[in-house]
C-alpha cells in the first residue's frame, strides 16, 4: 500500500497545468471547476473554430445515460468496465446503473493521475462494488487482470468506451479495433461493448479545430469516419440502430435537443455466441 502511495504521489508530480488535457477541456465545456487556464484557452480556441465542439459533452452524457439504461434494464448488465473516466462531480456509471440495479459493479480506468485521483475521490463504494483501476487501454490483458478484483469475467459484463480518450489516441483504426477485442477477449458470450467517437465526416468545422488542438497538445486526436467507427466493432452483433450519430441512438423525449447535428457516431455491440 506504501508502495503504491508512492506511486500515485510520483505521477501527480508529473501533472502539467500549462498543457491543456482533454480531460480537463472537457469538464470546462460541462461547467466543471477541474480544469486551468491552458484548458479553458484549448476550449476556447476550439470552439471559436467549431461551435458544435461546445455541445458535444453534453450530447455525449445523454448519450451514456440511455446506453447504461438500455444495459441494465433490457440486456440484463450488472458488471461494467468503464475505460476513460470523465471529470464530473456526478452522474457516473455507477449513479445510473445502480439507480436501476442497486448491485451492479463498476470499474473506472484511466491512466492519467489527476484524473484517477479525482476518481477515487467520489466513486469509492462501500461494499467494493465500485472500483478504480491505473491501467493503459493500450495493454487490454492488465485492464482485465485489474477488473477480475472487481467483476465477475465468468458472467457477461459490459465495456464502455465512452470519452474521448480511449481510443480517438490511437491514430492507427485497425491497432484500436485489436484493442476493443482484446477487451471483449476476456470477456464471456453475451457481453456488450459501447463507445462513442468523434465524427470525420460529420461537420466541416470539426477536423480544421481538432487541427489545432493537435498542433498545440501532446494528445493528438484522431477523427473517424462511420466505415471506420463500425470496424472497430466488427464480428461483434450490433444493438439497433446500429453505428449513427450519438443522438440518434435510442433517443429519449427528455434528452438536450441542439440546433446543429452533433459530430459524434456512437454504436452499442454484442459479442455472439
């Protein structure tokens, strides 16, 4: 426990507030206080190039909403994985799968260090069925190792992809595809993998501001076309509507409603028997 206090202390000394981080971008677009000025000069420059950019993480929690609904209530999830953990003080994974099923399990992952400790800070569960993990998407082995403490990998889970980080990181499509299956690969028939990924076909605007986020960020971000959002669920039994933009996947009569079309496709998947 030393040792990993050790750890955690070390990776905080590492955190740079004169670097913008999609995370903290992010949380200033939701009107969160976790966030420094290169942040919110990143947004703002953003959103001056693409207004829509401002809209996108409110269209995106509706989104999680409904997906945690529709896993829990019509396909039967208890057990989620929730890869890339946003900043927000509350509506989490957890809130919205335990106010339908109280023993629902969930584990956060994430390898940024503010972003942990901000994690640990309001998702601790009393009985240990909610957890947070230090692991990288990019090793799928140690991210199901780390979950098998908390969940159950003999009974269906679900994985969420659900930020932008997890796999928009990865300019390579085919190299994020081998990581969702490598997530699913641990995971029995009948789990569910849900993400969403920002849209290159979507909005004119969008591709010129993520331009300058790349230019400007030691994140760079990769946008995705819908051909290239359904491959990386591919062999996978898609959940109706299958791959479309994000509010438009099962939408809800009390969702936002935006002017503009939001630039985000989102898809919900089964692995098969």
């Amino acid at each position: 426990m030393e040792d990993d206090d050790k750890k955690r202390r070390a990776r905080a000394a590492l955190i740079d507030t004169a670097v913008p981080n999609a995370a903290r971008v992010a949380d200033y677009l939701n009107g969160g206080k976790n966030n420094f000025e290169a942040d919110r000069k990143a947004a703002r420059t953003m959103t001056a190039a693409a207004p829509v950019i401002g809209v996108i993480p409110l269209a995106a929690r509706a989104f999680r909403e409904r997906v945690v609904r529709f896993l829990v209530a019509e396909a039967g999830v208890t057990q989620f994985l929730d890869v890339g953990i946003d900043l927000a003080a509350s509506g989490g994974t957890h809130e919205s799968a335990q106010a339908i099923d109280p023993h629902c399990r969930v584990v956060y992952v994430d390898s940024d260090p503010m972003v942990l400790a901000h994690a640990r800070a309001l998702r601790s569960g009393p009985d240990g069925g909610i957890a947070c993990l230090d692991a990288d998407i990019r090793d799928p082995r140690a991210v199901m190792a780390g979950a098998r403490a908390t969940l159950d990998l003999d009974r269906p889970l679900a994985v969420l992809l659900l930020s932008l980080a997890p796999l928009a990181y990865l300019a390579n499509t085919a190299r994020a595809a081998a990581i969702v299956s490598g997530l699913l690969a641990a995971a029995p028939s009948g789990s569910h993998v849900a993400l969403y990924h920002h849209a290159s076909d979507l909005d004119q605007e969008l591709p010129a501001a993520i331009g300058r986020w790349n230019r400007h960020s030691s994140q760079p971000v990769t946008l995705r076309s819908r051909d290239e959002v359904d491959s990386l669920v591919a062999g996978l039994d898609l959940v109706p509507p299958g791959v479309v933009p994000i509010c438009d996947w099962r939408p809800a009569a009390g969702d936002p409603r935006f002017e503009a079309a939001v630039p985000v496709y989102g898809v919900v998947a089964r692995k098969p028997q």
